[in-house]
C-alpha cells in the first residue's frame, strides 16, 4: 500500500527474533484490515508499535530508549496511539513499570494476545487504556497477514518453550509448548506455495519437539514428509533445533527430499560439558559432536549454523577453550555469538561465580575471530564453484547488486536483474571476504531470454 496524507499510518519496530518478525507480519495485517497503512517512521504514524524482545538486557535497554523518545513525538501529535507487545511486556512487573514510568503509553499486550489488538486500537481511539498480559490457552491464528519476507514466507509450527535452560526468559514470557495441528501448517503451506512463495521457513524455539503434545502421534520428520512430499520447485527451511532432540527420522527426512534444505540451526551454547550441565541444556559435549557426525554421513553437504553464549556463571578459561576447539572441529558456516546476560527469573540469575564483563568481552572477541577463521576457510573452499541461489532481493549497499542463498544457507552477492527475486538461478562465486560470497549469474536459458543475450 501507498501513504497518502488522508490515511490513518502505522509504524513497526520489531526487536528480537524470526518469531517477532513474523508475529509483526499478523500485527501489519491486523491494522491493514482496520484501515491503516503502512508508513516510514514514528512521526508520521497514527499507531505505532514496538514488539519487543527481552533475551538480553541490551535488547530492554535499546528498546526502553525508543519507547522513551515517543513522549516528544506525542506533544505535537497527541492522538497518536502507541501500543508495546512482544516478549518484554509478558515480563513479570514490565506492564506496571509502563504504566507508571510511561504514562503516554496506551496498549500493552502480551505474547499470547494479539487477538486483541483490534479491540485495544479501538479503545484507544476512545482515549481508554488498554493492558493485557495474560496467557490465553488458544492462541487463534487466523490473522490476516502482510508479509514482508517474498520469496520466504515464515510458518509456526510451535509456540512456546518447555525447556527452560537455565539462562533463557523464553519460558517465561512465551508459555509452555503448544503445536499447530499438521492440517492447519500443511494448509498454510499449500496456500503459500500456490501464492508464489518459493521458500517456507518452520518456526517454533524447538521444532524437534513438534508434536509430541497432540493426540494424533505427528512428528517433526512426519511433517518434513508432508511438506517434502509436495510438488513444485520450493526450499524448505526450519529454525530452531534443539540438539537433544534431532532425531535420525529428521535427518533422514532432509536427506530424502529435495526440496528440504541441507540446512540446519543447531544452536550449541557451550563447547564445555560442564557448563551445559548447569545451562539444563541435556545434550554433553561428545554427543553433540557424535551427532553432528551424524548429520555430515547422511547429509556431506549440509551448512550447519549455531548460537553460543561466552560468560555463563562459573565458565573458566578451560571451559571457554572447550568451545573454541569445539568450534573449530565442527566448522559451523557461521554462528550467533552472544555475551551471557542475567535475566531476573530465571534460574542462572542468582547463581554463584558470575563472570566478570572484561573476562566476557575478551572472550566474545576471540570467539568471533575464531569463527570468522572458519568461516573465511569454508567461503574459500566455495570459490570457482557453482551453486542454485534463489534470488532474495536487492543489496541495499551496492548498485543493482542482488542477493540469495545457496541450499546451504550461505549468502552471495552478484549483479542481477531485479525481475530475478523468487527464480532459481545458477551463481558462480569468484570471490569470498570471509563471511560474504560474491558471484556471477551463470547464464542459462532463462536468464538470456530475460537479458535478450
Ligand atoms: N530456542 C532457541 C533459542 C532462542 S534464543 C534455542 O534453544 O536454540 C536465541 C539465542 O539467544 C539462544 O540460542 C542463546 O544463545 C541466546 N540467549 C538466550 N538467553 C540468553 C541470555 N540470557 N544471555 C545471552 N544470550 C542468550
Ligand atoms: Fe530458551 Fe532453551 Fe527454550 Fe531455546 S530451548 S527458547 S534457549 S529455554
Ligand atoms: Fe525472540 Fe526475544 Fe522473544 S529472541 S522469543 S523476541 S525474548
């Protein structure tokens, strides 16, 4: 949709991860159905909304600081309603501590109640706050949706989190794990792949543990079945796996399908024992490395990407070089590298041998430098080779410059026409600065009908 001054607007901070991002889709789509329309900034906007994420302290802090600068934008437009939702307001204590530090702030929902945001809108046009953080037991699903993500287009398959590692606030603020019936995801999928989508990501925090709390006995690698099963040239992609739940079925099911991508998240935290005792993360060091030669039998070309986290309470130096091995034995393509961060709640909170911040900034840095070692080691090995991309869409830094990923989930660089983004295209990659690939489109017959070569 265009902006037009007649319009009532709406603007969408979104923090946090793929499950915000995709949650920001249902929210666009539910004020879209109410009459607004989509604008550029907070000062042009009639609503604005900030979907929050409260995974690390930082992530509260920057979103605290943007919530905050709305007080000026509302002196010179009164009527604007602002609306906080997302992970942060589920917190236990963070809607009072809006209402009384944020007075100008008119809707605070919770993670389980988007179903409410029309209503809410609605009492905010009548100058009525609105303020609900509840759990519902049914979360409904059937919002409207602007997507924003062509050609990929993000599923649920889960919500929610039953695992609580001992450093995470995602139990806590996104509920216990709830599955989407298999009917209602394939029907998804199916409507997306008729629509054109070309790429379909499964979201859920474990998408291992799809199923197991319906009757009907699905599973994850019975849903992999369904989808790969499926005609039509599309990829699938899924985020995220928990390690202790990657079962043989799954990768087996990767395996069989070509349509299912050699791709998988599988986020590791620590490369120490010990510490992933005290994190609950159920999986020990020797058997995540057994698994991921597991995976490399079955799939030799799989990209695996990961998440770490450095300073958890009581790593010692010993520890810290547990991961640094680890990372260099699996040689993940790329990885998430995160700085402990206490989270009131949650059990790591209170305990003893906190690290110190120095200690954790010294060891983030030399576990990106590692990283970007085997990251650059792996892109070398990419050069002069050819891969299937599906075109994403423009590089915002460099002149008709596209972007795409391999199967693998390795980003590429390489001049293309626009009318590329959602085809399939075959890019040679002639150079790589660690951890960004550039390429040529390798010229094949469709490619020359649309250059006229
Ligand atoms: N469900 C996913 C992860 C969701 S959170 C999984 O289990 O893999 C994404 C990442 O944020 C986590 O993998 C972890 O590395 C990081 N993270 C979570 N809590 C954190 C904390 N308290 N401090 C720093 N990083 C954290
Ligand atoms: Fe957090 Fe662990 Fe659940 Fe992931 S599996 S969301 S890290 S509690
Ligand atoms: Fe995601 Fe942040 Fe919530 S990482 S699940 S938006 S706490």
């Amino acid at each position: 949709m265009t902006l037009s001054e007649d319009n009532l607007n709406y603007f969408i901070h979104t923090y946090g991860c793929q499950m915000n991002i995709h949650d920001s889709e249902k929210i666009a789509g539910i004020l879209e159905s109410m009459g607004y329309v989509s604008c550029n900034s907070a000062e042009n906007a009639d609503v604005v909304v900030f979907n929050t994420c409260c995974i690390r302290e930082t992530a509260e802090q920057k979103i605290y600081g943007h919530i905050g600068a709305i007080k000026k934008i509302k002196k010179n437009n009164p009527d604007l309603i602002t609306v906080i939702c997302g992970c942060m307001s589920q917190q236990e204590g963070v809607a009072e501590k809006i209402k009384s530090s944020y007075p100008f702030v008119d809707v605070v929902l919770g993670t389980s109640n988007l179903n409410l945001l029309k209503d809410a809108i609605l009492s905010a046009q009548n100058r009525k706050k609105y303020s609900n953080v509840d759990f519902l037991q049914n979360r409904e699903e059937d919002f409207p949706q602007s997507r924003t993500s062509y050609p990929n287009a993000w599923v649920n398959i889960n919500y929610g989190c039953n695992n609580f590692c001992t450093y995470c606030i995602v139990p806590y603020v996104r509920g216990r794990e709830r599955s989407r019936p298999m009917a209602e995801v394939m029907a998804e999928v199916k409507q997306l792949l008729s629509q054109g989508y070309k790429e379909i990501t499964l979201l859920g925090q474990n998408v291992n543990s799809y199923g197991h709390d319906l009757a009907d006995g699905v599973t994850f690698a019975k849903l992999l079945d369904e989808i790969g099963r499926l005609d039509g040239k599309f990829r699938l992609r899924f985020m995220t796996s928990h390690p202790k739940d990657l079962s043989q079925d799954v990768i087996d099911a990767i395996a069989s399908y070509p349509n299912i991508c050699d791709n998988i998240h599988l986020p590791v935290q620590s490369g120490s024992t010990e510490i992933l005792r005290r994190m609950n993360r159920r999986y020990t060091r020797d058997a995540y490395l057994a698994l991921i030669d597991k995976i490399r039998a079955k799939l030799p070309d799989v990209g695996i990407t990961t998440d770490i986290m450095v300073g958890f309470p009581g790593e010692t130096e010993e520890d810290f070089a547990d991961t640094l091995d680890l990372v260099r034995r699996v040689k993940y393509s790329s990885a998430f590298c995160f700085v402990y961060s206490r989270r009131k709640g949650t059990p790591a909170y209170s305990m003893d041998d906190q690290v110190p911040y120095p200690v954790k900034k010294d060891r983030i840095t030399r576990l990106i430098a590692c990283q970007n070692e085997v990251t650059k080691q792996i892109s070398q090995t990419m050069v002069d080779k050819r891969y299937e991309v599906l075109v994403e869409g423009a590089n915002s830094h460099y002149q008709d410059t596209m972007c795409g990923r391999t199967e693998s989930g390795r980003l590429v660089n390489f001049k293309c026409d626009e009318s590329l983004v959602g085809q399939f295209v075959t890019v040679q990659i002639e150079r790589a600065s660690s951890a960004t690939l550039w390429g040529k489109l390798v010229t094949e017959e469709k490619c020359r009908k649309i250059f006229h070569l």
